[in-house]
C-alpha cells in the first residue's frame, strides 16, 4: 500500500470563524485526504485562551492558545510548541500567509522538509508590522521549495514576490459548481423590489473599507432603472444605512444583512449584475465573483493590482472599472442595466470560466500534486 503524505496545514485560524482564506484551508483540510495525504490543522484560537485539540469533519485540528490579537495577528507563545511538535513527522508544512507567527514558527522550530507558502495577499493596512516583520517574511519566502498564487495578478501587484517569480505557481481558488447549481431557486431578491421591473444589482461581503461600498452608493447615484442589495455587515453598515437615506435612495437600495449560506446562494442565482468595487488590494482574489459567474451572472470589478481582474475578465465575463470612481462604476452599470443581451452573452462565458478554470475538485489535485512531488 502506497504511503499516505503526512501534511500540516498551517493558518490564523480556522472554522467556525468567518473569512475567505479560513474557508479555503478548511476546504485544503478537508479534502487532501482524498488524494493520499492524512493532513493535521494548526491555527490559533480567536480571542484569549488556552490550547485546545478537536477534530471537525474528520480533521484533526489544534487551535493554540492565544494572549489575543494585535494589528490583526494573534499573541501566542505555545503556538510556537506546537509547530515544532506537529511538523516534526510532517513530509510537508503548508504555511498560508499573511500569517507573520506562522514565518517566525517556521525559523525557529527547525524543521528540514518540504514548506510550501500559499501567499494569499501582501500586507497592506498595517505598514508599522512591515517594518519588524519583512525579515522574517523574506526568511519564509527564501526557505519555501514553492510559493502557490490564486493568478498571475497575484506576483504582479505584489511589493516581494516578484523577486521570487522562478519559485511562484498559479493554483486559483475553486468552487464546486454543483453545489450551487443544485439550489432551490426562488425570486429572492424580486420579491423585495419596489420597482418590479428594476435590474437586480448585488453586493456580498463585509461592510469594510477596502470593499469600496462608499464608492458603490456614490456611483448609484447616478444609475438609472435598478435596485441594489447589499448583503453582509461590518464596522461601516450604519454609515452607509445613512448615507442612503440623507440622499434619497431608501427605495432603491436594499440592505440585507447576513444571509444564511442558501439565501445567499438564492441572491445570487436571482440577480441581474453582480458588482465587487473593491479599492484596495487588500481584495486579492474575490471568491464571490466564482459564486455569482456559475449562476451565469456577468460581474462588474475593479482593475485591482491584484488577482480580482484575473477572475472575472474585462470583455469577458463582465466589465473592470478604475477603483474608487463612482462615475466609471455608474456607467459601467448603466451599461449592462440596459443591454439584457450583453448580460446574458457575458453571464454565459462567465458559468463557462468557472467550470473550465475554478472547479474546485481540479484546483485540490493540483495541490495535492504540489505537497506531494
């Protein structure tokens, strides 16, 4: 009998906490297993508390006690312990970054296999970090046998990684379209409109600064004939909430909340344009475009110097606008508000796309393949 990979899956944290690379790792977690490896999870604990072991789905998953966070890392000392206990047996350590213990675990625990980095985006917001964590990011960075990027984008818009370009590999994010295809449908959003006949416009995510909400309200201003659903929440909800009713859009944009994983499935198979206006490339990838292109919707994005336009192509699959321009995201929805045929024409290359490129299935092989070679 073959021998199965040892692999230790290495993040900030796991499930049940909400966030797009924790659904990818608990996603890598979940499903290596498949293909040959017995993979091992180590994460930290949200907020203040001791180690703890469990095993979800059939993951083992050691979640390390934690002082708390501090410019969006967790304080953890046994972190430490535990990385040099559990990749000692390992054939291979999948670090996901940006995760600055997991590079200082990495040095100090003196570990000789194989490391493999998913550099999931540069750090952005907390430039003072930068300043005592570039050393240990370029030790990671010089030590990986392989650096795995969702797109080409990905080592583009990146401040390091371009140096590291011979050691760089595409593996996009994937989805499994049957799982969304499969959905009960329902007039989801239709049901809510004001204007029966209105173009179905929607937005998902957290309602934070690099999404570009702002700049969404602002361009819709100026749209004619749609309404606008806005599901999720966050620190700029309120603000938002206002600015819509102190410039008369209360009937015309809807906000939504936090939908349950099938409303959401159903928002998106019920609207007409999906729109991510991101601003910042804090917004590396966008695994929301997948959700709302294999529901064959065409999607309005930002030319980020990251992986975002990578994912849903200009002419393609939808329109890519400037960031932070109201007046390029206005007509770039007015555009397709009022060509029902172009909608359709890129709403069909874009299920195509997701199922060609992003199947979820494919993209687990290809990093089994990776840890594993």
């Amino acid at each position: 009998m073959e021998k199965r990979v040892e692999i230790l899956e290495v993040n900030k944290a796991y499930f049940p906490h909400v966030g797009g690379i924790e659904s990818l790792v608990r996603q890598y977690s979940e499903e290596l297993g498949e293909y040959g490896a017995d993979v091992r999870t180590l994460v930290c604990r949200d907020g203040r508390g001791r180690t703890v072991h469990e095993r979800l789905n059939g993951v083992e998953v050691t979640r390390a006690g934690s002082l708390g966070t501090y410019f969006s890392c967790p304080l953890s000392f046994s972190f430490f312990r535990q990385f040099r206990k559990m990749s000692k047996n390992a054939d291979a350590v999948h670090i996901n970054v940006p995760f600055p213990l997991a590079d200082a675990a990495l040095m100090l625990s003196g570990y000789k296999g194989k490391v493999v980095v998913s550099w999931h985006s540069d750090i952005v917001k907390q430039k003072k970090l930068m300043f005592f964590y570039r050393p240990f990011m370029m030790y990671l960075l010089k030590r990986a046998d392989l650096i795995l990027v969702a797109t080409e984008g990905h080592i583009e818009g990146s401040d390091v990684l371009p140096q590291f370009r011979e050691k760089c590999r595409v593996l996009p994010y994937g989805i499994e379209p049957d799982k969304y295809l499969s959905i009960e449908r329902r007039p989801f959003l239709t049901e809510k409109l004001n204007n029966k006949d209105a173009v179905k416009v929607f937005f998902t995510g957290r309602l934070v600064y690099y999404k570009g909400i702002d700049v969404l309200l602002r361009a819709f201003r100026m749209t004619k004939g749609c309404e606008l659903f806005i599901a999720g929440t966050g620190k700029l909800e309120e603000s938002m909430k206002e600015y819509a009713e102190n410039h008369g859009m209360s009937g015309k944009v809807h906000f939504l909340g936090f939908l349950p994983d099938d409303e959401l499935k159903q928002a998106y198979a019920d609207c007409d344009i999906f729109v991510l206006p991101s601003v910042a490339k804090s917004e590396a990838f966008g695994i929301v475009q997948l959700e709302a292109m294999i529901y064959g919707k065409p999607v309005i994005n930002t030319k980020l110097p990251s992986g975002v336009p990578y994912v849903s192509v200009h002419g393609e699959t939808g329109l890519s606008v400037p960031p932070s321009s109201p007046m390029a995201l206005a007509v770039a929805i007015n555009k397709l508000a009022e060509d029902k045929e172009l909608r359709e024409k890129l709403g069909r290359n874009a299920a195509y796309r997701v199922k060609k490129y992003f199947n979820e299935k494919d993209v687990i092989k290809s990093l089994f393949e990776a840890l594993s070679e």
